[in-house]
C-alpha cells in the first residue's frame, strides 16, 4: 500500500485554559516529514489530530482528499508510534504485533507468515516469547514498528520513538523506518527534537512555532533557508 | 556532606527508632500479658469449646462472603467510573467514595437499618407493593450489607486508581487496534485488576475480620458474633480475662496466619482524592448506558444510607441532647482524645518516615540499615495484623491486675487509636515525605540547607497538605472509634460513640439519630477542612 | 466561634469543680429504671426532699452489666449503691466482697416468699412472661413447650442472659422446666429469634415498634399499656408450666464513703416513698407496702399458675455453665 497525502485546514484545537493552536499545512503522499520546534509547540498534538486522538474546535482535515471529521482513530489510514508505553507489558512480543492484525487474535496461517516477516524486517527473530520487561528500550519500539508494519496504513506517525536511545541506536532506527518508508512508499510524519535526525532520515523538515506551521519544505531548502521565523533562534545558528 | 551526615543523619534514625520501640512496646506488653495469664485457664467446657468453633468459623465465613460481594460489586463499578471520565458530577462520585472510611462504622449501622432495616426504606416499599415481606438484617444480612458498604467502597476507588495508571498510550492503540469493549478488558482493563485484586481482597478481608461495631450492632447475638465482639463480651459481658486471653489468640493467629499467607495488601490506600486527569477512551460512547446503570445503582446504595443519617439527624431534639451535661463530656472526651491520637500518630509517622528517608540517603545501605529500615516499615502496619481490640484487651488485662483500668483508660485509647491510624497516615505521607524529599535531598545538601531551615523552606511547604489530610483523618479514626473504647468505657469515660450505643441501646433513637449526625458532621468536616486548608505548594 | 469556646470551657470547669457542698448518693441501676417514664427521676426528687443531698443514677445496660461494672470497677467503683440485680445473681454479688450487710429491717416487706438475705434488700418483683402483640398473634403460645416448638416465622426478641435479667431469667426458666434437655429447647427456640438484645430497654423498644410480634418481658408488662395508653393490644402469653419469678434487690458497697447516705436510702426503698412509684413506673408488683392502691390493671394481668425460682446458691454454681449451654446451642 502506498502513501496518502495529508492536508491540514486551519485545524483549530486548544487545552483547556491553553493557547489556541492553529494548523494549516500538507504532506505529500509518501513524504518523510520531520517535524521540530520548541516543547510546546503542538508537534505532538498535530500528530495526535491527524490520528484522531485528538477533536479539533474547527478546521479541516483530508486524507487523499477525503474529509477525516468524525471517522475514528481506528478507522483512519493512519498508525501510530509513540515514544513510550508502545506495548501491553502483560503481553508477549507477538502478541504485541498481532494485535496489530486482530484485536480477538483470531490469527490466519498468512497473518503469522506475515508476523514473522514483520519480525524478521524488524530483528527481531527469536524474539517472539520474550516480554516487554525482557527487552532493551531499542528492542520495544522495533515491536511498535514491527507491529505498524502489519498494519500497513498509508500513513506512519512517530512520537519522538527514539528520544530515550543513544546516537548509534537511533541512528539505527531512523534507518530502519527509513528502508520502510522506501519499501512502503507510506507517508511518514517523524517528531523529534534533533534536527539532525531530521536531516539523516527525512525528505521533508517543518518547523511549529507557538502553534502554527512556520515552514514545510523538503530537507535542503529548509535547512538552507534564512526567511523561516524563529528557526535561526530554535537552532542557534 | 560529612557535617550534614554526623550532624542530620542520627537525630532522625534514634527518633525513627524509638518510635519503633515505643510501638512494638504499646502492642508487645499486652501481647505478653496475654501470654503470662494464658496457663491459668480455667473451666473452658466443651460447650464453650464448641461455642469458640462456631464464632471462628463464622469469623471467617462473613469476612469471606463480605470480600468476595465487595469485590464482585467494586470491579463492575470502578470500570464504568474509570470508563466514564465524563460522567456527570464524577469527582462528587469519587469522593463519595472515599467517604466511608472517615464515617465512624456506629452511624453508618444506623443509617443502615433505617434503609434496610424490617422498618425500613426497601421493606417499606417492598411491602406496599407486595413484592416480599419486611427484610430481617439482623445477622449475617445485615452484616453483609454494611461490610460491602464500606469495602465496596474501599474496593472501587482502589481498582479505579489502578485503572488510572494506565498509560494514555494503551487507550490510543486501543482505539487504533479498534478494540471492542472485551478486548479492552481483555488486553488492558482485567491485568489491571488481575494485579490489583489480591492485595485489595487480603486488605478488604482483614478489615472484615477485624470489624467490631458492625458485628456489635447487627449480629443480633450469639448466632452472628465474630471473634473481635467475642473479645469484648468476654470482658465486659462475663468479665473472664482468661477467656478473652484465649479468644484474642485465636484473633491473632487468624490474622497473622492471613497475613502470612496472603503476602501483600493493597500498598496504596485510596484516603486521598488523588484522581489525575482521566484518559479519553475509545469505549466510552457504547459503554455510557451500562455504565450510568452501574454507577447509578451503586450510587444509590452508597448514598441512600448517608441520606437517612442526615434526614434522621436533622430532626433529632438537639435542645434535649445538649442539655445533657453527659453529652458535653463525651465531646469534650472525644475530641481531647482524637487530638491526643492524631498528635501521637503523626508524631510517630514522621519519626518512622525520616528515619527511613536518612537510611534511603545512603547509596549502600549496610545489611544492619537494610533490616532496621524494614523493621520500620513493619511497625508502621502492625496494627493491620494485631486488631485494637486485642490490643486493647491485652491492656485491660495488664491495667486490671493493677487496679488502674479506669486512671489509665483515656491513654490506652489514644494509644489505640493513634495506632488505627497510623498505617493510614504513613500511606498518606510517604510518597510526600520519601519520593518529595529524595527530589530535593541532593538540591537542599548542594545548598547547604538543612536542619530546621530546610523543615520550614522545603519540607513543611510540600509536606502540608499531606500532613494536615493525615491529622484530620487520624482525628477522624479516633472520634468515630468504637472498638478500643468500649472496652474501657465506664461513667468516668464516655465517648460520643460510646453515647450513641447507649442511646441506640435505651431506645433512644431521636437522640441517638441527632448524636450519628453530628459524628458524621465532624468525621466529614475535618477532612473537608484538611482539603480545603491545604496550600497548594504541590503543584508543579 | 468565640461564643462556643466560652461556653466549652464553662462547661469543662463546671465538670472539674468539686462537687458542691451537699453529699452525692451514686446508685448504678440498668437503664430503663432511670428513663423518662421509669421511676428513677421520681425517686429522686422524694429522696433528695428529704435527705439533704443529690441522689446520682448511672445507668449501665441491664442488671447484669451493672454487677459486671461494680466487678470491673471493683473497690475503686465510685457507686455507693447498686439496685437492680435480682436473685439468680445475689450469691455471685455477695461472693465478690465487694457489698455489705444492709442492717435495713426487712419485716415490713411483702413478698411471696421470705425473706432473708443479708446483703440484699428487695425492692419489687414480678413474674418473666411472653408478651405478644394481639394484633399479630391470634393463638399466643399456651406454654413454654409451645414457644420453643412454634413457628419460626414468627419472631421473638429476647435479651442477653450475660448482660440482662429477664435474659438470665429465660435462661433459668428453660432450665427449671427443661433440666438437661435445656440445650435442645434453646437450639428450637433460636430459630424464632430475632435477635438477642444487651438490655430489656432495646428489646421492648424493638416490639413496640413492630419489629417483631413476641417479646420476653414481664407479667406486668400489659398493665403498662391499659394504664399508659389505654389498649390491651399487648398482652402476656400465661405458660402452662409456669412462670419464673423475679426478686430485683438493691446492696450497698464495701467502697462506699456515703455508707450513712446508703443506708438511709435503703430504708426509704422499702416504705412507700419509693414502693407507691414501682407500679406504675417500673410496673412491677411492690416489695413492701404502698400508700396508694394498685391500678385495676394490675387485677387483670395474667397469674403465674406456679411461681418457679431456682435457689440462689444452685444458680451462681451453675451459671457460668448453663451460660456456655446457651451459647453453644443457639451458634450451632
């Protein structure tokens, strides 16, 4: 399955007793967008109404041109990824993933064929009685990848997954979501805090300032670009 | 550091230490003398034999069937609670439940028989429309009905906090997993609940074991008596010491055996209204009906005595209750006595707790400060495993024998009671005291602040709210306390309590119903105030 | 606030102040003889008119609770009179050396049976008996036999033989009609109880509520209700075995520091300052002579067809056991 493009329209969306947030923009089908800002400029909570976890006040929001109000999470194109508690920590890891396939587990000899692979893809052979307590922080959120493989939506968002790991690790995992991405061919939406994960793995960058999309441009022209403000004072260049 | 370690590290270790002593003191000495007079047992003939086998096994039996319905009604309830975050006037729900555990037991018997009593609200209604005949509570029914009151209560707030811990992260994958409302249960709700259940079912158990004025009021004689009443009527109804010796044994290795068996209780009693931000969940629109049925029957059962109590009560001749000079001493003795206990109890709370909190300091405690520190946790929850009334019993004893039973009642009382309250004020402070305090222990020596100064700039602003909430519900413990008072009740000491029984038992149920009220008034009121006192230094 | 401090501590100073002048005569009595409607206030006033003093009723439950209070409490009891145990209890009383001889002249008393004790004097007696709701219970039960084998359905609330008089009486009573078949009577008979109360106050409560349609009281019981409240809706079931009596007597305390007071008091509870208010407060028949005549009522009350007492010194040996009998047969 390929990716779907996704457009933001002036998608409005406040805390109680918070700032108004305000979100216009698009992502292409098949892009790998990363998104940066300072804490509490609503990456997360972009991500969370393109998912639908959270109802916006107004606005719009279209998957392939399709208007998303009132679908359910679980009725969109979309999985998500986030930056913890991935797992049902009763579980054991394929349990984990084929919740991904069915929720009464009700599992076909093609879904654990195709559990397999996604655990294979993952590294995660072997590993399939293991629970989440028996495994490094990496280990779990190649479960959740593993697990949004078999899910296959078009649509791949990531909530910071990798903040808790070490360079090298991540650098793996922004590998590992980068060949899927190009295996897929999805739409991927990556939150992080390091621009320079942005630049290793993704084709897009945007940058959130305060609740609003500043910029979204592919990965060159952004971080060449001096007419985006606050990002010179986010990065510190 | 060195200075802050000689100079910090023993004051709060010695004071930790003697406050262990002074508790393994006030429940070992009557323990001891129970021992000492337990050669000198005469004439237990084998009806009487036969009598103690019954009352042990009705012990068990009516603390058993009150767990399981407890239990039973507390999951359905506590996961329509948790589901519906939007439910109408929830807080108000939430703390409803936390209610029962302030509210002294003899006022919520009373407000149960005038619901469920033969003349009651249901057999009234029952009776009119022709369904059944009036109930009878008196045994194991009613019993059962105000031990379900309490724990269900106790159970659900419990399982609802537990509920709470889930990670927002699981209702999100729900959601996306599109799970039904089974697999929610299945996948997230029950592991839960599967953890929680055995420390909530042991803890519910012994409260069960353990109840003394439920059993007293509504056990309608020999037929429902429990071990804990036994204890009292062989004091105060035989006067055979050496009876009660052999009765609070048994009570003991009961509870001990329990509690050796059942491991762990509920670690986190639910006396606060500690309720974060409720999760948005996927099965809420399709559980709302059920749900609202759930919680609007339990609701109902928890609410409609509470009602009687005030309806009753505010009708009561409080010119006649006040004009009794008896009336003004059982005030003036109970609210002493709950000062006294609440002191005493935080006192020896803090003392644990700092003396824990400076061994925690240690990166590599010593085997010596390992055991030492558990040895403190252990006495913090001794009185879960020696029941007051044994205490009590055990002092009665130890007193009787010295002629100073009446001189010394007011004490043991406070003492008692201070002990009540003591697993429960130690639930209240610790997260504060421990988990506050270790944030700042390394701020606070980089800072040089200690001693006093660190007390009134760091300790006392995040510690008062947890502090004052401790001393209203120790306060709360002792008012409403009938077990260790009635044993050592008499002309000379009378508590509000003590009153209301003496007034249920002449009869007197206007006045008995305004003396409830004005109980509850006080239980409820002093948590009320610790709420509404507290400065909000917590927040973050 | 302030207005209740002052009157909070006005209240703690009157109760710290020492007693006022006048000598206090403290007499533990169970709980209903000192009610509104009992004969406890009455006394009071007729006593204190004539004995310069301030007469205290402490009331404890029942009879046997306030012997078990004065055991408690033992020489440092601050009772100087206890009233209100009855004959099964005496000899246990007197065994704990905690009373002295009364030296009241006991010749004017009138009694069924003589009187000779020296420790106790009686103030006023009565027969233990069935009291039924008429409205509720259309054939009461004829006898003893009849209540222990009756209908479980129909509920009976008695009181605690530890804590209660007429509950130590029952006891007794099975036991002079039943013997060694006692156990099994009272494991038939728990079947119809509804429960068991500490005190006679409660149970009587409970029934005249409409708690339950028997309640275990006295034969005098009904006059209460033609005198009180004009209905003979209450009346007592006569047994056919017999009715058990009861002698209710008053001692006075080794501790006592008002043994004159005591005395005086003792004195007066056998003429008819006291005696005319037992009737038709405490509805019992009088111990001694009455200046008033009794009301009708009490001619229209049921009449034992044989008194039954077992003697003092049998009970004291035996209770303790027959007690344990009773526990074991109604938990079974």
């Amino acid at each position: 399955m390929s990716g779907a493009d996704i457009r933001l329209d002036g998608l409005q969306f406040a805390y109680p007793g918070g700032e108004p947030f305000h979100f216009s923009t698009s992502f292409d089908a098949g892009s790998f967008t990363g998104l940066i800002g300072p804490s509490g400029s609503g990456k997360t909570t972009l991500i969370n109404l393109i998912a639908g976890f959270e109802e916006p006040a107004s606005g719009k929001l279209y998957f392939d041109g399709v208007d998303a109000a009132g679908t359910e999470p679980a009725e969109r194109p979309v999985t998500m990824v986030f930056q913890d508690n991935n797992l049902f920590a009763h579980l054991d890891v394929f349990t984990n993933i084929a919740l991904g396939v069915s929720a009464s587990l009700d599992l076909s000899g093609d879904d654990r064929t195709e559990i397999a692979g996604a655990m294979e893809k993952t590294g995660l052979s072997g590993y399939g009685h293991r629970l989440p307590r028996e495994l490094s922080g990496g280990q779990r959120q190649r479960v959740a990848i593993a697990r949004a493989l078999v899910r296959d939506r078009p649509v791949l968002l990531l909530d910071e997954p990798f903040a808790a790991l070490g360079p090298a690790l991540r650098r793996d995992m922004l590998r590992l979501v980068s060949t899927i991405h190009k295996e897929r061919e999805m739409t991927v939406i990556l939150v992080s805090h390091d621009p320079a994960d942005v630049k290793f793995a993704a084709t897009h960058a945007a940058f959130l300032d305060a609740g609003r999309v500043m910029a979204n441009r592919p990965v060159d022209a952004f971080f060449s670009a001096s007419d985006i403000p606050g990002l010179q004072g986010y990065l510190g260049t | 550091m060195q200075t802050s370690a000689a100079t910090g590290t023993k004051p709060a270790v010695l004071s930790g230490l003697t406050a262990m002593v002074c508790i393994g003191l006030a429940v070992v000495t009557p323990m001891l003398a129970l021992i000492a007079i337990a050669p000198a047992m005469p004439d237990l003939s084998a009806d009487y034999l036969g009598f103690v086998w019954s009352i042990t096994r009705f012990t068990v039996l009516q603390a058993g069937l009150s767990t399981l319905l407890s239990v039973m009604a507390a999951v359905p309830l506590a996961r329509a609670l948790a589901r519906q975050a939007s439910f109408p006037g929830r807080q108000a729900i939430l703390r409803l439940l936390a209610l029962p555990l302030a509210l002294p037991a003899l006022v919520v018997v009373l407000g149960i028989v005038e619901v469920w009593g033969r003349q009651g609200w249901v057999s009234t209604v029952l009776q009119h429309t022709g369904l059944a005949g009036p109930l009878n509570i008196y045994g194991l029914t009613g019993i059962l009905i105000a031990h379900v009151f309490f724990n269900m209560a106790l159970a659900a707030r419990l399982l609802v906090a537990a509920l709470e811990q889930i990670p927002p992260e699981n209702w999100r994958l729900a959601a996306q997993l599109s799970f039904a409302s089974r697999h929610v249960f299945q996948h997230i709700e029950w592991p839960v609940i599967r953890s929680a259940l055995p420390g909530i079912a042991s803890l519910v158990f012994m409260l069960c074991i353990a109840s003394f004025a439920v059993v007293l009021v509504l056990g309608g004689g020999p037929r429902a008596t429990t071990l804990e009443v036994a204890i009292y009527q062989s004091l105060r109804f035989d006067f055979d010491p050496p009876r009660a010796v052999l009765l609070a044994a048994l009570q003991l290795g009961l509870c001990a055996g329990l509690f050796a068996l059942g491991g762990r209780m509920a670690t986190d009693i639910a006396v606060m209204a500690s309720v974060g931000k409720p999760a948005r969940r996927p099965d809420q629109a399709t559980a709302r009906l059920t749900d609202t049925l759930v919680i609007a029957a339990g609701l109902s059962f928890m609410a409609l005595p509470m009602l009687a109590i005030v309806l009753s009560g505010v009708t009561a001749p409080f010119d006649a209750i006040v004009s009794q000079t008896v009336f003004w001493r059982a005030l003036v003795t109970s609210l002493l006595l709950a000062l006294t206990a609440a002191s005493l109890c935080l006192v020896m709370a803090w003392s644990l707790l700092a003396a824990q909190r400076t061994i925690m300091r240690r990166r590599t405690p010593s085997r010596a400060a390992a055991l030492l520190m558990s040895s403190m946790q252990a006495a913090g929850s001794l009185i879960l495993v020696v029941p007051p009334v044994v205490i009590g019993a055990g002092w009665f004893v130890v007193l009787h024998r010295t002629g100073l039973v009446n001189s010394a009642a007011p004490v043991i009382v406070a003492v008692v009671n201070a002990l009540m309250a003591l697993p429960f004020a130690l639930r209240i402070l610790r997260p504060a005291v421990v988990g506050q305090a270790q944030i700042h222990d390394r701020l606070c020596a980089s800072l040089g602040l200690s001693g006093v100064q660190r007390w009134r700039l760091v300790d006392l602003p995040v510690l008062a709210r947890s502090l004052t909430l401790a001393f209203a519900f120790a306060a709360a413990l002792s008012i409403g306390d009938l077990g260790a008072a009635a044993l050592f009740g008499s002309a000379d000491f009378v508590t509000l309590p003590l009153l209301l029984l003496q007034k249920m038992g002449s009869y007197r149920s206007l006045e008995a119903a305004g003396i409830a009220l004005l109980l509850a008034g006080f239980c409820l009121g002093l948590i009320w105030l610790a709420e509404k006192l507290r400065p909000e230094a917590t927040a973050q | 606030m302030l207005r209740f401090f002052t009157m909070l501590s006005a209240v703690v100073l009157a109760l710290a102040s020492p007693a006022l002048a006048k000598d206090k005569l403290t007499i533990y009595t169970y709980d209903s003889f000192v009610s509104d409607w009992g004969p406890g206030p009455k006394i009071k006033a007729d006593f204190e008119a004539i004995c310069d003093c301030e007469l205290e009723w402490v009331a404890v439950a029942d009879a046997v609770a306030t012997l078990n209070r004065i055991k408690l409490e033992g020489a440092g009891s601050p009772a100087d009179i206890l009233l209100g145990i009855d004959t099964s209890l005496t000899t246990e009383a007197a065994e704990t050396g905690l009373f002295e001889e009364h030296d009241t002249d006991t010749k004017n008393l009138r009694l069924p049976v003589e009187w000779t004790d020296k420790t106790f004097v009686p103030y006023d007696y009565g027969h233990f008996a069935v009291i039924y709701d008429s409205e509720k219970v259309k054939t009461p039960p004829a006898s003893l036999d009849e209540l222990v084998n009756g209908d479980p359905g129909q509920k009976i609330v008695i009181q605690d033989p530890r804590t209660s008089s007429p509950g130590l009486g029952l006891l007794l009573w099975i036991k002079a009609v039943y013997g060694d078949k006692a156990g099994e009577a009272w494991a038939k008979l728990s079947k119809r109880v509804l429960t068991v109360t500490p005190g006679w106050s409660e149970a009587y409560g409970m029934f005249t509520k409409g708690e339950a349609p028997l309640v275990l009281s006295y034969t005098t019981s009904p006059a209460y209700h033609m005198v009180a409240e004009n209905t003979d809706r209450y009346r007592a079931a006569a047994f056919a075995e017999g009715h058990y009596m009861q002698i209710e007597v008053a001692g006075i305390l080794k501790s006592s520091r008002n043994k004159q007071l005591a005395r005086k008091f003792l004195a007066f509870m056998t003429g008819p300052g006291f005696q005319n208010h037992i009737p038709t407060n405490n509805w019992m028949w009088p111990a001694g002579k009455t200046s008033e005549a009794l009301p009708d009522a009490f001619d229209k009350l049921v009449k034992p067809s044989k008194s039954l007492l077992l003697p003092a010194d049998e009970v004291n040996a035996n209770r303790k056991t027959w007690i344990d009998e009773w526990l074991k047969a109604t938990t079974r």
